[in-house]
C-alpha cells in the first residue's frame, strides 16, 4: 500500500466535533519567562510570527527531529492527499462553501482562525502544521463549527514543563496529552447530529478511557531524539513521535485470529474462529465507514474448496434510508446508521461457520482477516482519439 494510500485509509474526513461534552479546561501555567518576543533563532533568519499562524519550515530550524517526524505523517498530508483531494472536490461540487468549511476545520484547521478557506496562504496549506496544535488553548466537544480555541501569539503550548526558549515563549498545557485534544476533530457529526465517525467517541466508550490510556501513548510515543537544537529549548533525549504511527504494521497488530475448533461430523465441518481487539483504542476499523475488515473462512476437501465471509463495517445511509457507498457522500449525507458490527477495544468476536465437505480425506481449514477500503483517487488515463487516416499505393 502506498504512503498516500496508507494515509487516507486511516485518516481521510475525522472532522468536526462531539455534541455531547462541555468545554474542557487545558490546565495551563503561566508562559515561562522566555527572551524578548519576535526574534531570530540562533539557527537562521526565519521569525516566529507574533500576531499570526507560523509555518512549520520556521520551527523545524529549532525542532529538527519533531520536524522531521511532522513531515512524513497523517497531519503533514491531511490537505495534499490524493485520496482526500478527490473527495474534497466532488464535496465542492456538490455543496460549494459548505463543504469547504466542513472540510478545512480540521483538513486545513488554520482556516478556522485566518478564513482562508481559498487556500491562498502558505501556512493554510501546511495542513495540520505545527503553529495550529501548539497554539489550542481549549476544545469544545460540543463546537461543531469551532471545535478549538486558539490564542495566536508567541506563547507556544504543549506537555514539557519548567522550559524556555530564546524563539518564543513556552506554556506548559495539560490537555496537549489528553485524548480529548484529538477528539475535536476525530468525531464528524452531520449537522443532524448523527455520529458518521467516531474515533474519540470509540475510544471514550472503551477500557483504555478508565486506564486513563491516551490517544498520545500509542500514536506519539516517545522516541529517540533531542525537543530543540542545542540553544534552543533544553535538549532532552527524546521526543514524542509527531509522525503518529497510523501505518499498515500498527494496523495488522490491532486484531489477533484463531481457529479455535475445527470438528468434522460425517458430511458437516464446523469452524469457530475467534476475532479479537488486542491492539486499539478504539473499534476496528475506525474512521470512515467505507472501510471494512474482512474475515474469510476457507475449507478444502476432496480437490473442492468453499468459502465464506464476515464483514466488519459501519453502514450509513441517506435520509431516504439509501446505503452511501463513497467517502463525500458520507460525510455530506450521512443520516442515518444501518449497521454497525465492528469489533470494539479488548473485544472477543467467536463466528461459526459450517461447510458441507466430501470424502474421507484430510480438511484444510484456513482463515484470514483483510482491511479493505476502495477510495475514489483521480489518475491520468491516456487518450488516443483517431482523427483521420491516409493512405496511398505507390508501385
């Protein structure tokens, strides 16, 4: 699977918010005394900007590892993704401004302060860059249209304590290490209310929420590296991923599979096959309900082989009840949920299955578990249209 591939298939349209918590206190201590606002970096020219969004190029001159791990994740890709590019233009297609606001609060979430929904500034185009996450100084689970509080400026927010920096000022902020800094964009409700994805919702309604297991402790783990250049914030010897580990190897430890009986009485093999959430938070799959896992029991005898099939997905329909098959149509229609089987954290799923088999001979019983996700992608198509055709003989 390719990393554009990898990358919506995990995280293509978690946007907007839950309609159901009040807005949460972020537990902050006052900025740490820091040297005079808007100043160069000991590394290079670039200046943190005192009165608008800075780009994530300026703080990777101080940040180097952080940024480098920034760049290849989720958030780097959220507004450049082919896959989410397809979806986004058919949603402007359809609905114009709507959709475009709908889309960049957490596609481009630096919209939601600066208004430009056109895109026509750099930093807007970052995607979920740097200057956006450290600058929240609120969630409102229950804002659809405004999910985060911002407070522009030089005070930088996130979970070191007791630091300083001679770029910018530093706060320390309790909910940069709460699930529920994720949650203002991880849950997308139709402005009907209907919970079309629900990631924090998942994860909130599980055991890891009663652990007091964070989204932050599977998906930013602390990793070898240094916060800042030397000069820059005290250095440490590591940091916390920004690359947030949504990848197909996380996926393929999220679910364990076992046949845990296979019998054969006369003409009739019975197979029981056990499912289970070892590894996420949250349901799997999580995110948009066009993705589906899907078990596949297979039985082999006598040269013949039958098959059979469990899906886990979420089905939603339109209001006329009509199932919706692709991601913007989802996110703009969704109404109404027809079904939801996935398999939740820590969950146990036993599925049976019987097949008629021939002959005395050996039963092969083989069972596997896939993730499959169909987006719409644009692609270049060759075009070769005949226009006209001469010919002559000469002897």
């Amino acid at each position: 699977m390719s990393a554009h591939i990898r990358f919506l298939a995990l995280a293509l349209g978690v946007t907007l918010a839950l309609p159901v918590l009040a807005q949460l206190d972020i537990g902050q201590t006052p900025a740490a005394a820091a040297s005079p606002a808007w100043q160069q970096s000991k590394r290079g020219a670039a200046k943190v900007n005192p009165d608008g969004y800075t780009s994530a190029r300026i703080c990777g001159e101080c940040h180097v590892n952080i940024y480098e791990s920034w760049k290849r994740s989720l958030h780097a890709f959220s507004l450049t993704d082919p896959i989410f590019d397809t979806a986004y233009m058919q949603a402007v297609k359809e609905v114009g401004e709507e959709a475009r606001k709908r889309c960049l609060h957490c596609h481009a979430p630096m919209t939601m302060m600066n208004g430009d929904y056109d895109l026509k500034e750099g930093v807007s185009r970052e995607g979920v860059s740097c200057d956006f996450c450290h600058t929240v100084t609120a969630v409102h689970l229950d804002g659809r249209d405004k999910p985060y509080s911002i407070e522009l400026g030089l005070v930088k927010r996130g979970v070191i304590r007791q630091t300083s920096s001679p770029a910018h000022e530093v706060a320390y902020s309790a909910l940069h290490g709460k699930s529920e800094f994720c949650g203002g964009c991880h849950n997308y409700l139709t402005p009907e209310g209907r919970a079309i994805i629900g990631t924090y919702d998942e994860w909130r309604a599980g055991p890891y929420a009663a652990e007091g297991v964070q989204c932050q402790n599977c998906h930013m783990v602390m990793s070898p590296g240094k916060v800042a250049v030397e000069g820059g914030l005290q250095p440490s010897s590591e940091f916390h991923l920004h690359s947030l580990i949504h990848d197909s190897a996380q996926l393929r430890s999220a679910l364990a599979l076992q046949i845990v009986r296979a019998e054969r009485s006369g003409n009739l093999l019975v197979a029981e096959v056990m499912v289970e959430n070892v590894g996420s938070g949250h349901m799997v799959p999580t995110g948009l309900p066009t993705r589906e896992v899907v078990l596949r029991v297979e039985v082999e005898s006598g040269g013949h082989v039958r098959s059979a099939e469990r899906r886990y997905r979420k089905v939603v329909a339109d209001k006329s009840g009509r199932p919706l098959q692709s991601d913007y149509r989802v996110l703009l229609h969704g109404a109404r949920i027809l079904n939801d089987n996935r398999i939740a954290p820590r969950e146990k799923r036993i599925e049976s299955f019987r097949f008629p088999v021939r002959g005395t001979d050996t039963v092969r019983v083989t069972a596997e578990l896939a993730y499959q996700y169909s987006p719409a992608m644009l692609s270049v198509k060759d075009m070769n249209i005949p226009l006209g055709k001469s010919e002559r003989y000469v002897r």
